[in-house]
C-alpha cells in the first residue's frame, strides 16, 4: 500500500526515511503539537513550498533545464483564485473556476515559452523565463485596477475555512476547531497528493525519458525521442504544479500580491531549497523547504543573536546581522554546488548504497 | 595519374595562372560575404511606426533619444556577456554583480570628489566622472578575475551548474555589498554641468543622455575596431566559432578567455556607473533590473555576436522607451513582446553566431 | 624504404588507450611515424583514426600508454603546447574561420610574426584560389577551397609534423590530383601523417602505412609492400575502400 502510494520509489536511506516521516508527522499534528499562529504558519508555508520546489524539481533535477519563472506560475495560481474570488464572491464553485483559469493561463503559458526557446538551446530557457516572469511581475504591479497593483488583493475564502468559523463545539485535545483548522487540512493534505502525484509522474515512463534526455540528449535523440516534446510537456506539468501550489498559498493566506507569489526573492528562495535539499529527488523538494523555511524563521534570530555578541569586531556584526542571513544561505548554495550537487537527500542516500 | 601530377606541378610553378584547374567548381566571379542588412531595417520600421503613432517630431526626438541613451548602456554591460557566451559558452547569471560593484565604486569615488562635482566647469566634472568610471572598470575587472578563477573555471562544460553557481554568486555579492555599504538606498547626483538639457527650439535634449551616447558609441567603435584589426581580436572571433582549433593554431584559448572576461567584467562595471548616475539613486539589486534587458538584448541579437547585441539593445531600448509613452502599463511587456517575434522569424536571434 | 627509417622516430604511440565519455576508443594503438615522408593512417570508418590524431593534437587525452615526439612525452601536453612543439592539424571538418577572410585565417596560422610574402607564394603555387580569394571570408569558399585553405594554414610556417584527417573527402576528382602535387611537394621539407580512406590516394602518396581497426593498429609496414599485395588489402580494409575509390 505504502510502496504503492510512493510509486515504489521509497526514500532509499534509512536516515532518510526516518527524517521524511518526522516531517510529515509533524506537518499532519502540527496544529496539535505547535499551538499559535506563527507555527500553523510556518507549517503551511512548508506544505506550499515542498509541492512548489518539487514542482521546480521536475523541471531542474529530472529535465536538467532551469527556469526561473517558477514563480510566475505560483502566482498566477495565487491571483487566479485570490481574483475570482474577490470578485465573484467568496463560494466553491467560483474557487474551482480561479482554479481552471489559472490552470489554463499557466499551463499555456509554459507551452508558449517552451516552444520559443526549448527548441533552440536550454540556456535559452533559462534567460526567457528570467525575462518573461519579470514582465509579468511588473505587469501585475501595473495593472492595479485588477490586481491591487502593489499592495495585492486581500479576500474572503468559502466560509468552511473562515477563522471565525466554529466546526466543533468542545475542543479536540485542548485545540479549537475553526475554519484555520480545516483551511490547514487542506492546504496539508491537497500538498500531500499533489507530491504523490509528482512522485508518480517522475517515475512513470514520461519521467524515466526526461532523465534520458537529461542524462544524453543526443542518445535519446537517437533512440527516436523528441526531445522539444518531452522538455515542452515536463515544463508545462511543471507549471501546473506550482499554480496548484499558488491555489494552495492563496487559500492558506486569504491574500495574494505581488512580493508573496511573483518576485524573484521568492524564486531564489525556491532554487536554494531545490539544491539545499537534493536536485533530482523529490524527498529533496520536502527536506530542502522544510529546512530552508525553518532556518529562515529561526536562523534570523539566531543571527541577531551572534551579531550582538561580536558587537566590536569589525564588519562581522555587520555580516551576521539578520538581514544578512540570505548570505550564509548564498554561500552554503554555492558550497553545495560545488561539493554536494545532489544535496541533502543525494548524500544520505550515497552514504546508504555503500 | 602520374602524368596527371606533372602537370599539376609545372602549372602549380607558373604563378602568373592563377585560376588553375585547382578550383573547378568556384564561380568566376570573387565572392564577398553577403551582408545581411534586413535586420538594420528594423530600428527604422519602429522608430517610423512610433514616430507617426506619437504625432508630435519634438516629443518623438525626445523619446528617441532617450531610447539611444538607454541602448547604449544596456550595450556597454551586455557586450561582454555575449562574447563570453561566444566564447566559452559560459552565460554568466552574476553579471548582474557587477554593474551593482560598479555603480558602489563609483558613488565611493565620487564622494572625495564632491567638489569637482558640484564645480560649474564641464572639465572638472568629466574628469570626476572619467576617474570614476576608470576605478570602478578596474575595480570590476579585478574582481572578474576573481570570479572566473572561483566561481566559473570549475563549471565549465556545465551549463546547469554554471547557471547555478553564478546565481549563487550574484546573490553573495549582492549581500556582502549590503553588508559593507548598508542596505540603504544609495543615491550619486549628476555633476553639474551635465545636469539639463540643451534646448534647440522647441526641443530638449538631456546632456547627460548625450554623455551616455557618446561613451556607448565609443564603446562599440572600439570593440570594432579590435575585433576586425587586431590580432587579438581575429582570435576572438575565430574562438567564438570554433575555440578547438584556435588551441590547435597553438593559441592559449583560456588566457584569451579570462581576458575577456575581465573585460567584460570592467565594461558592466562602466554600465553600473552610467546606469547608476542615469537613474541617480540605486541598491545592491541595481543589476537585476538591468540584466533582465541585458538577456532579452543578447537573445535577440544572437548570443555571441557583438553587433546583434548592439542592433538587439537600440530595439529594446527603442520599444522600451516608445511603449513607455504610448502605453505606459505594458513597457517591459512590449520588450518580451519584441523578443518573441523576433525568435519566431529567427531562433537564433538577428546575427547568429556560426558554431562548429 | 626502410633505410629511410632512423633509429628514433619521429612520433611514436606506445599502448595508447582512449575513452570518449563511456566509450574505449582507441585500445592500446602502436605505431610510428618515421622522419620525412607521409605516412598513411588507413582502416574502415569507425576504427579510431580520427581519434588518435585528435588523441595526439590532445584534443582527446589518452587515458593509458605515452604518445612521444622528437623524444619528449606530449601525452599529458595541452593542445596549445602541442600545437607549440611544432605539429599542425588539419580536422576531417576542416575548421576553417568562416568568419574570417582567407588573409585572417592564415594571419593566425602564422603565430611568430608577420606573412613570409615567399613561403605564401610557395603555397599560392599548389592552391592558386587562395590568392584569388585571399580577401573573402572563407565561409564562402567551396568544400574543396576550405580544404586547401586548412592545409595551407597547416603550412604557412614549417612544422615539424602535420596531421591531416581526411583531406579528400568529399571533392572533386580533380580537386583531389591538385592536392596530389601539393603533398608531394611538401613531403619533401617536412614529415605528414595523413588519414585516409580513400585508397588509391593512398597508395600514390603514402610511405610508410598502418591500418587501424576497432582502436588498434592491425598491420604496419610500407606503403609499396601493401600496394602491391591485393590479398592484404582485401583482408585489412575490406570492401569498404573498394566503395570509396
């Protein structure tokens, strides 16, 4: 059942394991185990960003090509749903029509910047979608009328995942049951499927050519694969996946905007992780946003913290004050490059094999 | 056969005969390369197609103008991208560090020289700026070298990490200005005599614009004329189409490549100046905006091609600054809008790079 | 033929083993290639010979055995230093700068200085067309103009050893008995190494001869000796040079 539902690709260490199924333990308890606000929050920020790096993995790790429009697509999930319901009404259905329309601008989208540039050279791929997810940024700050410009849109979802929602009247385990409660499940459990589906699409035959590709282009070539095909159709799933996990952000936060979905501080958050935890592995995509989340809610203090106690020395408080904690990250991005390129979940399950 | 040879050779020794059998199948005529000029006609077509949709010729001298400022320096930064890519086939993400290096180099500069700056005397004024830019070229070149020898000479071959790695080393760099210069918004004010416009009649043209012109014109009369008249430059462009048998001629391809690099590295240095003093304030992330045009230029020109890149940032620049006027909402829109038509009539960009 | 032989050769593979990604190419090749004259590098298509010439320029690095010329491993060598201790290199695509005039690309070739106005007039007398040509971008050349504008640039200044992958494929027979003379001309001031399937060619020019096949040397001797011995031929390079001829 389990090797099933993981399409038999089980994490192949046993640290791994164990670490993955921590993960998803706390995730499913975390309203119970983590009371307040700021923890569900940092747990459903995880849940997104675990479905949207692995969605970036199957572009990156199992294509070998690189976007850097991920978040493009992520925020036109976010807008599609956060739009229609701002203004069509807070309901199910309307949700599922923000849903579909996103889905469609995303995945054709993708289509388009495939077939522009996948034909002529990967880094082609890479500079487009650099170029093509700006403008979109700056489009959606121009249009304001529509978009809210910088500022967003702020809406109400279903009233099922409302705050002030009562779903039981005694609380469970000393929680109370609101709407946050549900609109959590959700976002955990809509997370959890759209992985196993990902997981799936990476080891059915359409996944095993993309590393063929990946591996020896010109083989596969060979071998009578259209590679343009292959590339275009993985980055148009790829899209797909990261709107859903836009859907997933705008239901969660009950508010979508530019700086939160589209910028380019979001993307290289996202490469980080993808690296950070293991190019090529989905269980990367969980270990690499659950830990770059953490440490990003943690490592700041933790930094002002030091950069209070080296107060004197020249230019090191200054390195360690916690705004810079995005350089310890750049650094430990271009070590990993360099000296761990398969991450995390690379070196855990390197060390098992032997 | 043998008879054959003879003949050959006693005709080989008559100099005077100089269309031998040799090459039966070339045509009597001498072939000159066939310059491809339908590209050029594009900044024509736009700036007409403009020129009728704005209706006025004083607003649209204006806008051209500014557009040809704005071309030249995305062209100053993206040259040396391009050639890098031609060369190594590197594409280098962090270019982007230093235009922001640049512009950081220059304000620190300048701030000693505040009373050249503030002087009423052009030549003052030109001289703070060329000390300037002359420490923030050399400045970013010896940190072009550095980067190479770090962050690019170990990815070669390997476009994935490559773009990683100088993504990784953008984002350091970018940090550790913060950290040195503070994350506040900096700001270097125009000299004074380069402040306003010359006005001619009813039309105003920004001194500092023409500046800008000038050194971008410059910048790519020079490059010209190294590439096409010097030795060194044979070599690049012979490296851009085929660097293994540059190797073979017994040439150190890689010396050649860090020279490149270092020179492309000073030339965004120069553009961060010009681009920083153009906008007169600027962060750590001045490049990102920059270097979005930058790829969108060197796509559309072609990657590896000095001239494309030229042609590639004066259209740009052209769309970029009509489309502000005209449709303000859609400007960078208009530049994306322009690259996927040109890729679709040609998918290698205006002047491909023949490769091997 | 084999007085011409000296003690020590001019180039020697000794053991050289070749991978190319996964895959082994050259299998431990063994030849010489003596003082003076031409020797032919013969075998099918795919039996490794552009390989060990590309082994030799360093193109590829050999991973086993020692590649020695005038006495001194170049194995480990970088191409430039290769190209330095005086071998030239004329590719099967020929890699002319399509970019370039014929002028640049032989200003290139050239690296210790300025055009010698008499050695170019030397070599304007076997390939008149690249004075025709001299101020035309050598992209528009034809098949047969590339090809001489390579050799011409292997020769501009004398090197010690020329490798040459191919120098008929493709052209014109009367391309090809052009080329003849100018072979025969320079074999008299410097040594070649020519690959070649083409037989017949071959046979007019080659001194000595090796024949390659699946990444080893499978036969050495005199080009005379081979030329003369049908059965040998037949056995060595099979119907496949037959095709070409």
């Amino acid at each position: 059942m389990i090797g099933k539902l993981l399409s038999y690709d089980p994490p192949k260490s046993r640290v791994l394991g164990v670490v993955l199924a921590i993960i998803v333990l706390g995730l499913a308890l975390a309203p119970f185990l983590f009371p307040g606000a700021a923890a569900i929050n940092t747990a459903a920020k995880i849940c997104i960003f675990i479905v949207l790096v692995a969605s970036y993995d199957i572009l990156i790790g199992y294509t070998g090509i690189v976007s850097f429009a991920q978040t493009m697509f992520f925020g036109i999930g976010g807008y599609g749903v956060g739009l229609s319901l701002y203004f069509l009404g807070p309901t199910w259905p309307v949700l599922a029509l923000g849903i579909v329309i996103a889905l469609i601008l995303g995945v054709a989208l993708a289509f388009v910047i495939g077939l522009v540039s996948l034909r002529v050279k990967a880094i082609f791929f890479a500079m487009i979608t650099l170029a093509v997810a700006s403008a979109f940024l700056i489009l959606a700050t121009q249009l304001s009328e529509l978009t809210g410009g910088e500022d967003g849109r702020t809406f109400r979802v279903p009233e099922l995942l409302r705050p002030g929602t009562k779903l039981l009247e005694a609380p469970l385990f000393g929680l109370e049951i609101t709407g946050r409660i549900a609109a959590y499940y959700l976002v955990f459990l809509a997370a959890l499927a759209l992985f196993l589906v990902a997981l799936r699409l990476v080891n059915s035959c359409f996944g095993r050519v993309l590393q063929a590709i990946r591996e020896n282009e010109s083989r596969a070539e060979a071998l009578g694969y259209r590679v343009v095909y292959y590339r275009t159709l993985a980055s148009c799933l790829s899209a797909a996946l990261a709107v859903c996990a836009g859907v997933l952000s705008a239901i969660w936060l009950r508010y979508t905007g530019p700086e939160t979905t589209l910028s380019f501080a979001i993307m290289l958050d996202v490469l980080l992780m993808v690296v950070i935890g293991g190019m090529g592995t989905l269980y990367g995509a969980v270990i690499g946003a659950s830990l770059f989340i953490l440490a990003q809610n943690y490592l700041q203090k933790l930094m002002g913290v030091a950069s209070a106690a080296t107060e004197g020395f020249p230019l090191l408080p200054r390195l360690l004050h916690p705004d810079r904690w995005l350089l310890l990250l750049g650094v430990l991005f271009v070590l990993s490059v360099y000296f761990f390129p398969t991450g995390i979940v690379g070196r855990l399950t390197q060390r098992a094999r032997k | 056969m043998k008879k054959m040879r003879q003949n050959k050779k006693t005709e080989g020794d008559d100099m005077a005969d100089i269309s031998a059998p040799a090459a039966p199948s070339a045509p009597d005529a001498i072939p000159k390369k066939s310059l491809d000029l339908l590209p050029l006609a594009l900044p024509l077509v736009i700036g007409l197609a403009a020129w009728l949709l704005i209706g006025s010729t004083t607003t649209w001298l204006t806008l051209t103008l500014a557009a040809l400022a704005m071309g030249m320096m995305v062209f100053v930064i993206a040259s040396g991208l391009t050639l890098v890519f031609g060369l190594m086939d590197v594409i280098n993400f962090g270019h982007g560090a230093f235009i922001a290096i640049g512009a950081y180099l220059a304000m620190t500069v300048l701030a000693p020289l505040s009373g050249w700056v503030q002087a009423d005397n052009l030549a003052l004024n030109l001289a703070a700026l060329l000390i300037a830019a002359v420490v923030a070229m050399i400045g970013t070149g010896a940190l072009g070298l550095v980067f190479e020898r770090i962050i690019i000479r170990p990815v070669y071959g390997q476009h994935l990490k490559q773009i990683l790695i100088t993504m990784g080393g953008l984002i350091v760099a970018e940090q550790l200005l913060h950290a040195i210069f503070g994350g506040d918004q900096k700001s270097m004010a125009l000299p004074a005599g380069l402040r306003g416009a010359i006005i001619i009649g009813d039309l105003a043209l920004e001194k500092y614009r023409l500046l800008a012109v000038a050194v971008g014109l410059a910048v790519f009369a020079a490059m010209q004329l190294t590439l096409n008249r010097s030795r060194i430059g044979l070599l690049i462009r012979a490296g851009v189409e085929n660097s293994e048998m540059v190797e073979a001629l017994g040439y150190r391809i890689r010396r050649l490549f860090v020279g490149v690099f270092v020179a492309g590295s000073a030339l965004a240095g120069l553009g961060g100046v010009l681009w920083a003093l153009y906008r007169e304030t600027f962060t750590a992330s001045i490049g990102g905006d920059v270097m979005v045009l930058v790829f969108i230029v060197i796509i559309i020109g072609g990657l590896g091609s000095v001239g494309g890149c030229f042609l590639g940032a004066i259209l740009v620049a052209m769309m970029a600054n009509y489309t502000a006027f005209l449709v303000p909402k859609v400007a960078l829109a208009s530049s994306i809008l322009l690259m996927v038509a040109i890729l679709m009539w040609r998918p290698q960009g205006l002047y491909p790079v023949a490769k091997r | 033929m084999a007085d011409r032989i000296p003690a020590e050769p001019l180039l020697r593979l000794e053991g050289v083993h070749t991978h190319i990604g996964q895959y082994h190419i050259l299998q431990g090749v063994e030849f010489d290639v003596p003082e003076g004259g031409i020797t032919m590098l013969l075998g099918r298509n795919g039996a490794g010979k552009t390989t060990a010439l590309r082994t030799i320029m360093g193109l590829w690095q050999p991973s086993r055995g020692s590649v020695t010329f005038e006495g001194r491993a170049i194995g480990g060598l970088t191409t430039p230093e290769i190209a330095l201790s005086g071998i030239a290199y004329v590719p099967e695509t020929m890699a002319v700068f399509s970019d370039l005039t014929v002028e640049e690309n032989m200003i290139l070739a050239a690296r210790s200085g300025p055009l010698d106005r008499k050695r170019l007039d030397w070599i304007f007398s076997f390939f008149p067309a690249m004075q025709k040509f001299w101020h035309s971008p050598a992209g528009v050349l034809s098949g047969g103009q590339k090809q001489m504008l390579a050799i011409s640039r292997a020769i501009i200044e004398p090197r010690r050893l020329i490798l040459i992958d191919e120098p008929t494929k493709g052209l014109a027979p009367a391309i090809i008995e052009g080329m003849i003379g100018a072979f025969e001309a320079l074999k008299r001031e410097t040594t070649i190494l020519l690959v070649e399937q083409n037989f017949r060619f071959a046979a007019s020019l080659g001194d000595t001869v090796a024949v390659m096949d699946d990444g080893r040397i499978v036969h050495r001797g005199t080009m005379t000796a081979l030329s003369a011995d049908e059965a040998l031929q037949t056995r060595l390079l099979g119907l496949s040079l037959d095709a070409h001829q």
